[in-house]
C-alpha cells in the first residue's frame, strides 16, 4: 500500500516537472514546448532591452518573416500583394495598413535629418531676400510715390473726362451750365479716390514696433477692423509675427509636421480615383488596399532614394529616372491588379495621375501651407 502511494506521489511529481503553465494566459502545456499552443507567447522569454525593442516593433510593425516576404515583392512585383490579399491570402503576406504604416514612419525618420537642415537653408535665404528687398524698396519708395500719384492724376483725369462728356451729351435733357458740370465731374471724381485701399506702410509698422506700442495699435495701422471675421484677424496677427521675426522657417516645419497627418486623408482619396476609373471592379475597400501598397512602395521608393544621398549625391537625371519609375510602377500595378490590357492601363494610370498631381496635390499643398501659416 505504501509502495502504491509512493508510486502516485513520484508519478505526480514527474507530471509536475513536464507540465508547465503560461504566464500569459494561465494555461497548462508541456514545458518542452518553445511556444504556449494556446496563446503562442514565448516560454522562457526573459525581458531584456533587445527583447523589449523587438516586442514593440513586432506588436505595432509586424516586423516578422511576413514582412521580408512582403518587402521584395512589393518592390519587384507590381500589383502582386494588393491582388493576393483582395484573393483572400492575408496572412501569409504583411497587411496593407501595417505595410503602409511601417514605411512612412521610416521615410519621416529618414527625412527629419534633412529636415533641419532645410528649415536652417530657408530662414538664411528668406532673411537675405527681405533684407535686399528692403533697401531696394527704402532706395526707390519716393520714385514708387511719385509714380502712384502720377498714376493716380491719370486716372482721375480719365474718370474726370469720361464724366464730362456724359453730362456735355445729356446737358440738353438736364439743363446745365459747363460750370456745373465741370462742378459734378470733379466732385464724383474725387469721391471715387477715397475708396482706394493701400498695404500697410513698413516704415509706420517700423517706428511703431520701435515704440513698442501695443499689437492692437500696429494691427489698425496695417489695415485691420475690430469688425473683421476670425479668420481676417488671425492672418494679421501671423502676418505681424512674421514681419517681426523675419522668419519663415516655424511655418516651413509646421508644413512638415502636419504633411504625415495629410497623408492619411490623400490615399483615401486616391483609392476613391481609382475607383471612379474602376468602377465595375470591385468594392472601393479593394481600390484602398492597392492605394495601401501603391503608397508603401512609393515610400519605400523615397526612403531608399534619401539612404542613398546619405551616402553620396545622386545626379539629377537619376532622380528623375526614379519619379520617372514610380508611373512604371503604378501602370504595370494597374495591369496586375485590375487585370485590363497595357493601352488601358497605361491610359488610366497616366488620367490618375493627371488628375491627382494637377488638383488634389496642389489643393493640399495651398491648404497645409494656410494651416501652417495660422497655427506655425
């Protein structure tokens, strides 16, 4: 009896010794298992820095084997991921999303070393141009005033005598003297000269900054109402900070800052192109995905290019083969995935990229470059 109880006793402690249970999910497995089979975390996965680094990129970049299965043929092979996804195969290859995600935020890595560089480039060269356009302007403010006045008188002369002959033609009907209407003429001519509107004068903006007057004071002598809409007021506050510092470089970095977040509503938009020009070829998440990839490839494309200008310069006509391979890109991609001939596709990627380059881009640019010059 004993020999049996001792048999269980050993039985149960060799059971213990090969079960294991998973920190995670509090299940038990055998502890020759590498992985839990139920939620698939590591066993024995001490927390190092490396292994710390390696669960962060993996959690939110998928930077796993999927990734180097999905980074050559997204680069090589047009089209190829988009349509194994949309056929169902998602789990072999990276997601679109996670694709995209992991690619911009490198190339934004990449480019915030240049960054820097170019804010420091423009707030030279906008300072040099201000100052060689103030002395030209200080040097040449009384020709300018004397050409205005002349300007002035001649049109009022024309105002003046297109006034008069019209009374001297109906003078007959109205009964009046050439005195009165010489009288008319001039006293229309000069109440139309009163409605004329100049810019703020920099030598009153000047003197008034020097005195340290208050930024009220200065917004009335550039021209501002206390009657004018937010939008009015907040350009003339932007439009004094930016005479005061003479630098244009906080709204250039506020353009870059905001280009990523533009980002996410452009390829929405590109999707919705794609699907105007595609109408019958599935479901406008299908046109999303392959704008997903287009996109990837596109920074991926542009990541490659600058890790390369790190390293030495490349000329001018090897960037513009590069742009120049990015519509390859993207017609052979057509081809691939919407499975139309090389004309069709050819004709729609070059209508696409027409009508993306020519409205939606500039739209975005002149819009970020407002948001930027509000809010910098």
């Amino acid at each position: 009896m004993n020999s049996f109880i001792n048999f269980k006793s050993t039985k149960k402690e060799y059971m213990s010794e090969l079960l294991e249970t998973c920190k995670n999910c509090e299940k038990v497995f055998y502890s020759a298992y590498k992985f839990c089979p139920h939620c698939g975390q590591q066993t024995k996965d001490k927390l190092t820095v490396g292994v710390l680094f390696a669960n962060t990129i993996q959690n939110y970049f998928a930077f796993d084997a999927r990734f180097f299965k999905s980074f050559f043929p997204l680069l090589f092979k047009p089209g190829f991921l988009a349509r194994k996804f949309v056929e169902g195969r998602r789990l072999m290859y990276l997601h679109p999303a996670q694709m995209y995600l992991f690619v911009t935020v490198v190339f934004f890595f990449l480019f915030s070393f240049i960054q820097t560089k170019q804010i420091e480039n423009f707030d030279k060269q906008l300072a040099k141009n201000l100052d060689e356009n103030s002395s030209i302007l200080s040097s040449n403010s009384q020709i300018k005033d004397s050409l205005l006045l002349a300007e002035i008188k001649r049109e009022d002369s024309i105002a003046k005598a297109e006034i008069r002959d019209a009374l001297q033609q109906t003078k007959g009907f109205i009964n009046l003297s050439d005195k009165a209407i010489d009288s008319i003429a001039n006293n229309t001519s000069n109440k139309k000269n009163t409605n004329i509107n100049f810019s703020f004068d920099e030598k009153v903006i000047d003197s008034l900054i020097a005195i340290n007057a208050s930024d009220q004071e200065i917004y009335k002598s550039m021209g501002m109402d206390e009657d004018d809409n937010w939008l009015s007021k907040r350009m003339y506050s932007q439009a004094l900070k930016f005479y005061k510092s003479k630098r244009g470089g906080s709204i250039l970095k506020a353009f870059f800052d905001t280009f990523p977040i533009a980002m996410f509503f452009l390829l929405p938009i590109f999707a919705f192109i794609l699907k105007l020009f595609y109408w019958k070829r599935g479901l406008y998440a299908h046109h999303l995905v392959f704008s997903f990839y287009f996109f990837s490839f596109l920074f991926a494309t542009f990541s490659i290019t600058l890790g390369v200008n790190f390293v030495f310069k490349l000329p001018a006509w090897v960037n513009f083969l590069i742009s120049l391979s990015t519509f390859i890109y993207l017609v052979l991609a057509l081809k691939q995935f919407y499975k139309q001939g090389k004309f069709m596709s050819f004709l729609k990627g070059g209508l696409v990229t027409f009508l993306f380059m020519s409205f939606v881009i500039p739209a975005t640019v002149v819009i970020l470059g407002l948001f930027s010059f509000l809010f910098y």
